[in-house]
C-alpha cells in the first residue's frame, strides 16, 4: 500500500496530537448521506471506544493509555518523568560503582602515583609544611621533595604477592612536577589534600569519581536523543575494568578518557541541533570536555583536537552553523596551546624517554604490527596498577565478548560520512602510538600503556553505535540480558582481583576476601561487603544503561 501524500495525513496526525485527544465523548460527524453502519459500542486498538450517537455521528471515548501516548512521543509528560529516574538510577548505581573501587587499593596504587600525589600534595596548602624541593632535575620541571609521613607504594609496585600491609608512613623523597602539568587537574584535586593521607586520598578520588559522572552526565543530557543510546553503551563497555579503576584513582588520565569520551555527543549536537538552546548547552559542554581533555594529559590534548577537525569537516554545511564552527576552531587552538604548555608534549609527539632505543627497524615493524591489537585489546584483559594486577581471563573474556557484539551490531548501521569518520577515527587512534614508539626506538608495549589508547577507543565504538538521525541500534530482550550477564561477570570478577592484589597478595586464592586479611583501610565495611555492594552496582548500572537499545518498549534511558 502506497503511502498518502503528506497533505492528506494532516487531519489525522493533528486529531491524535490535539489537546482534546483525552476528552471523552469527542464527536466525530459523519459524512453527509453516509449509512450508520456502527449500531453498539466497539473497542479499538490501545483501549478506544466508539460510541454510535444520532444523526449518524460516531462518539470516540479515549482510554488514559491513549491520551498519554502523543505526550510521551513529543517528548514531555511522563518521558521527562522516566529520563529522570533513569538518570538517578544509573547515576547512583555509577557511585557506588566507583566508591568501592576507590576503597579497593591503598595510596599508590595506581600508575605513577608516587609522582602525582606528591605534586598534588606539593600544590596544596599544606605544602610549606609537607613538600620541601630538594632539588630540581632538568628544565623540564621535575624535581625531588621530601614529605614527612608519606606511605611510598614502593614497597608493593611489582610484587604482586605483596599485600598493601607493608605501606608504611615514613619521611619519603619523592618526584614531583614544579610546572603546569597538567594545569587543571592538579588545581582542581589539590582542593581535598589534608593531613590524612589516606583520609584525603579516598576523597580525593571519589572527587575525581564525581567530576567524571558530573561531566558525562551533563554529555548525555544535552545530546540529541539518537545520540544518547550509543554513548552511554559505549561508556558502560568500554569502562570496565581500565576505566572504571581509572575514574577511582587520582590519575589524571581519568579526565582524559572522561573529557573525550564526553565531547563528541556534544559536538555533533551543535552542529546537527534544531532546537537554539539546546545548540548552545552543547557548545559550553564541547568546551568544558575539551578543556577537561586537554588539562589532563597531553596526547588527549591531540585527540580533542583530532575529534574537533573531524567534525568540522563531516558535520559543517551551513553558514548556520557558524557557532559550532567558531567552537570547533576555539577547541583545536585551545588544546594546540594546552599541548605545548605541557611536559607531555615529548611523549605524546616525539617519543618516550631522552635516549633514543637501539631496537632494528625491521623488529619494531613487527612488533608495532603484533603488539598494537594486543595493546587495544588490554584495555579490558591487561594489568592494571603499576602494571602488576593482571585482569582475570573469565574477566576479559567476558567483557571482549561483549565488545564485540556491539561492534557487530554497529556495524550493521553504515554510510559514507559514519565509515569516513570511523576510519578517520581509528588511524588517529593509533598514529600517536606509532609516531611515539617510532621515534624512541622501542618496543610498543614497554613504553605505550593501554590507558593512552583508551579515550579514543571508547570515541571510535560510540560513534559505531550510532544509528543515523532519528534511529537507534535496537535490541531484543536476550541480546540484551546476553551482555548484562557478560559484563555483570566481568565486572564482579575484576573488582575481586583488584581487591585480593592487596587485601592479601596474589598468593593467597579464595572467593572470601575476609579471609586472611593483611591489609584493609575501611573499619565500617568488611572487603566483602565491599565487593558485593560495588558488583551489585556495576550490574544495576549495566542494567539501566543497556535498556536504552531496548526495541519492545519505552527505554528507560
């Protein structure tokens, strides 16, 4: 049957999209000379009643169900209503996700964090009391400091038999930055250092934990709905374990991965946008995620900016669009600046270390063309720490399976400017780490960590997951409880793993983390207690988030 041309549908959409929709007893006349063919009352589809009336006038008696449903799909009444539960949901269930991960490890634990926490520490002010520079290294700003009372992770780094137990406060002399690196982060963490070290460093990073939800939160509301599905699934499989542990520590990578994994959204909002204010809440959050990119680390700097120059060419088509312009071209030269600012600069562009490698050409060809995928493929089943916590298999296994089902059915959705932006996407994705690992002369995974690479891998799945304008990726009742199982799994056993490297060491095996406890920081909550609440979390928040690829019913997100 061929569709009727708009014109003609136009009575009849306005009668179902009318205020007088849920009005009973709204008259519909009938023709002139047409036979009264309707002598009782009928029930139609979604509850309706028709009522014959004299004259030959047919009376339509709207069920409550019916009346709601205009109001739902034009985006008001009881939907605002379910976003909103949706949100909280999901956003306290993110809470507790990453307020047991915080408590999970002790002061250190994370990578380079003898480094980070007294630069932190030194900023902070109790630094004239705390942090006396002893001396400065290179031009480059680092130093060393002397911190009363400091508990070194040295003492566990590497030694994944060695619990946390051994963590000791003593008079410690520790590398510190005396630049900007990185000129947001540590400003914005230093607000919480205090006396207590492992006090502030809990609070700490549950500040970092609440910036990263505050951002990809504001992300996910100011996006174009068509958007929404693919970037909270994105977040919520691409996070665990790596991301998860990230927003839990006081690393600064975890506003890297937060900040690029919550600008896209935006960024397409602003050009693609009909409503002008919601346009312009997308541009301040495409901002404020860049900034907090670029303030962070400087090889996300160079994807923020990657990320704006791509969507100024896929996305700019009219002069209408000037703001989005003028905010694409205000990001690149804001993260250029932030670049060259930064001590990362010699990382991200020319290599890691000051002594180039002695590796042959040909064995770093290879190793770049063996080792990258497994580099990506870290993200979820590699080591976390100082790079001695390795992730469980029935983790990573469950959590790639995952994965990749949602590649699978992202890829299903293709056309030209999705496929360009996807390639362009994956070349800068791996063009940093080649051009890095290139120009030391060394072996990938010695000198480029999984984390690098998370942000843009965390960009390149949203982006697969998109639909097109208007649609969205849907999925049945089992695909969806097939990957809530996965990532339930994977989630319940990696924050064990992480829990058991210093409750007790790896050389104690068994499900009871209580049992033969050596080292834990909270006396309110037993390790266990702390396991099930954090698992239980993660797997609520699965729940919620995947719902919005949900094809039968309303999402709730």
């Amino acid at each position: 049957i061929r569709r009727p041309p708009r014109s003609t549908l136009f009575p009849y959409t306005t009668l179902f999209r009318s205020d007088f929709v849920g009005m009973s007893g709204h008259v519909l006349p009938a023709a002139a000379g047409a036979p009264r063919i309707l002598s009782a009352p009928a029930r139609c589809a979604g509850g309706d009643r028709i009522l014959p009336g004299p004259d030959g006038e047919l009376r339509v008696r709207t069920s409550r169900w019916t009346a709601l449903l205009p109001r739902l799909r034009r985006g008001s009444g009881p939907s605002w209503g379910r976003l909103a539960v949706g949100v909280v949901v999901a956003l306290a269930a993110a809470y507790f996700t990453l307020f047991a991960w915080a408590w999970a490890s002790p002061p250190g634990s994370s990578p380079d964090d003898d480094f980070h926490m007294t630069s932190i520490w030194c900023r902070s002010d109790e630094a004239p009391e705390q942090c006396r520079i002893l001396s400065r290294l290179d031009k480059s700003g680092l130093a060393f400091a002397q911190l009363p009372n400091f508990p070194s992770p040295n003492c566990y780094i590497w030694k994944d038999k060695q619990s946390g137990e051994c963590q000791t406060p003593r008079v410690s002399t520790e590398r510190l930055s005396t630049t900007a690196y990185p000129p947001l982060f540590y400003n914005y963490v230093s607000f919480f250092a205090s006396d207590s070290l492992l006090e502030s460093t809990v609070m700490m990073r549950m500040a970092v934990a609440c910036s990263v939800l505050f951002i990809l939160s504001v992300a996910y509301l100011v996006s174009l709905p068509w958007l929404r599905g693919a970037m909270v699934v994105s977040w919520l499989l691409m996070s665990m374990p790596l991301g998860v542990f990230l927003f839990a520590s006081i690393n600064p990578s975890a506003w890297g991965v937060a900040g690029l994994a919550a600008m896209w959204g935006p960024m397409v909002t602003a050009f693609l946008g009909k409503d002008a204010r919601r346009r312009w809440l997308a541009l301040a959050v495409w901002f404020l995620a860049a900034l907090m990119a670029g303030g962070s680390r400087g090889d996300t700097a160079i994807f923020a900016a990657v990320i704006s120059v791509l969507g100024l060419v896929l996305l700019a088509r009219r002069r209408a669009q000037w703001p989005a312009i003028a905010m694409g071209v205000i990001v690149v030269a804001v993260s250029a600046w932030m670049l060259v600012g930064t001590a990362q600069l010699t990382a991200a562009g020319r290599g890691f270390g000051d002594k180039r490698g002695t590796v042959p050409d040909d064995e770093l060809i290879w190793s770049l063309v063996t080792e990258l995928p497994k580099l990506a493929a870290s993200v979820h089943g590699g080591l976390l720490g100082w790079l001695d916590a390795q992730v469980s298999l029935t983790a990573a296994s469950s959590i790639m399976l995952a994965v990749g089902g949602a590649y699978v059915a992202g890829l299903a959705y293709m056309n030209r400017r999705k496929a360009l932006a996807l390639v362009a996407l994956v070349g800068a994705t791996f063009a940093v780490p080649v051009r890095a690992i290139w120009q030391a002369h060394r072996y990938a995974p010695d000198h480029y960590q999984p984390r690098y690479l998370l942000p843009m891998l965390m960009v390149v799945l949203g982006v697969c997951l998109i639909a097109g304008p208007g649609r969205r990726i849907k999925w049945s009742a089992w695909q969806i409880a097939l990957v809530w199982v996965l990532l339930s799994l994977g989630g319940l056993v990696a924050l064990h793993g992480w829990m058991r490297r210093f409750i007790t060491g790896n050389d104690v095996q068994s499900w009871d983390l209580s049992r033969k406890v050596e080292w834990w920081a909270n006396p309110n909550i037993s390790p266990d207690q702390m396991w099930v609440l954090g698992s239980v979390s993660w797997s609520v928040l699965a729940l919620v988030v995947l719902l919005s690829f949900y094809s039968r019913r309303a999402a709730v997100l």
